[in-house]
C-alpha cells in the first residue's frame, strides 16, 4: 500500500517511510508490524529495557518476511540526542522521513492500580516516579515531533499520529500521572495541528477506545485476555492515518475500537473520529 500511487493524495512517490516510538511491545508492535505489512517503511524505536522484546519483534518480521522493512534503533525518547538520532537513522536506511507516531509511555505500573482496588491519590505518588512519566508520555512526544518535524515541513508532506486514551481516562480519579499526561498530549495535537495548518504535514491522536491486552493491564486485572481490545485494532486506522488517503485531516482523534474494518477507510474514519481537544 505504502510503496507508491497510493489513494488520490500528493503523498511520496516512494515508500513512505515512520518512525514508531515504544515499538517493541503491546501496541507499538501491533503498529510496527502492521504497517510494514502495508509496505511501509518503519524505524522501530525501543528503550534498552526492550531489547528482548524487540528481538521478538524482529524475529515475527522476519517469519513474515518483514525484515528488510524494519530497522531496530534503540534510543531514550526523553534525550534530544536519542530522538535526533532516530530521525537521522531511519533517513540514512530508507532515504527519508515522512511519519512519526508517539507511542512509547509510561501507565498506572508505578502507580496503583485501581483496578485492583489500589487507589493512591496523586500526592501519594513518588516524585521521580511522576518526573519519568511525565517526561516519557509528554515531553517525549514533544521531543520526537521537534526532531522529524523539519523535515517533513521542508518537504510539505508528513505524519505526526500521538497515541492517547479516553476523556474518561484523562479525567478519572486515581489515574495520574497517566491521565493528566495523556490529556497534555491531546492538547499537544490540537495546537500542532493549529501551528502546521497549510503545510502538508497532519497532526492527529488515535486511541484504543478501551482496555488494551498489554502489559499495562496485568493479568490479575484482567484474567480473561479475551474480553480486552487487542493490539492489533490499532492496525487500520495507524495505516490510513500515515498515507495520502488522510491528506487534509488534521486536530482530530481517532478511537480505534469504532473503526469499521468492513467499511471504506474514509466512511470508517467519519464513524470513528472527532476533534481533538476541547471547545
């Protein structure tokens, strides 16, 4: 799909060319996968503590016969000079950058788990702890957009998809940092998307629009894995959002879990979006 002619957009005459953050696990590798299945070209961007996992990931592409779509670049999305790196390694193996998707976070891990009854307020947390995260799922998100945004912009084409939750989680209870931070990036989206108006380059948020069988759900949570959302309903929309067919949709958000697989990819994408932000 991604390899030319794709939709009726003024996208890359070549394979389009991503950079997914937290790729090595859960969503981000559902994402990885599936738009290297597309023909994408995908920089998988992994912390250090994943490197098992991106081994795993890496080995599924090569069953698949993936491999040569996929780089393994292990960086810290909080170092400018991690993500300045990545942007300059994918360019260097694929020729370009044109897509970028924000999803390496932090969840409740550190935190509590309400689900399990743990409920700890957000003066309870500890301090580095609520840093890291911060760090991680906003500050993070802001640093990758700064590193591949020049480039994008330059060429007048390009992708910035932020990986969100719900309103509901943004404002529960007992979910901070998690839902604050993710909140800040919705945020984020509506006034990129404002600041990049008129140059080609779109800024949008995707959530799940549930639960997600990832670790961030632990198994006692949740026993029965099946009665989640699997990481693999991310896949179409991410798809969509990162070619020519999306051209012109900026500042909004996109719930994976009402996407119609069944339906055109734009019908689906009506049903299944909104604005981002608030008005």
């Amino acid at each position: 799909m991604a390899d030319g002619g794709m939709g009726n957009g003024g996208g890359p005459a070549g394979p389009i060319v991503v950079l997914v953050t937290g790729a090595a696990r859960g969503i981000g590798r559902a994402m990885t996968l599936g738009l290297a299945a597309a023909g994408f070209r995908v920089g998988a961007v992994y912390r250090p503590s994943g490197t098992t996992a991106m081994g795993e990931l890496l080995d599924i592409a090569r069953d698949r016969g993936l491999s040569d779509r996929i780089v393994a670049i292990k960086g810290d999305v909080t170092r400018w000079e991690d993500c300045a790196g990545a942007v300059r390694t994918v360019t260097e193996r694929f020729g370009g950058i044109h897509g970028l998707v924000n999803n390496a976070g932090i969840g409740m891990e550190n935190f509590g788990r309400p689900g399990m009854g743990q409920f700890r307020k957000f003066y309870e947390h500890d301090a580095d702890a609520w840093r890291e995260a911060i760090d991680i799922n906003i500050n993070g998100a802001f640093l990758m957009a700064k590193a591949a945004a020049p480039a994008m912009v330059a060429q007048r084409w390009g992708r910035i998809v932020n990986i969100g939750t719900s309103p509901v989680t943004m404002t529960n209870a007992y979910f901070s940092p998690y839902g604050p931070s993710k909140a800040a990036l919705e945020a984020a989206t509506a006034t990129w998307s404002k600041e990049l108006a008129q140059t080609g380059v779109t800024v949008n948020t995707l959530i799940p629009g549930g639960p997600v069988n990832t670790r961030m759900i632990p198994d006692p949570e949740v026993p029965d894995r099946s009665t989640l959302l699997q990481p693999e309903i991310m896949v179409a929309p991410i798809v969509w959002l990162m070619s020519p067919q999306s051209d012109g949709i900026t500042g909004r958000r996109f719930v994976a879990g009402l996407w119609d697989v069944s339906r055109d990819p734009a019908a689906a994408a009506q049903k299944a979006g909104a604005q981002a932000g608030w008005s």
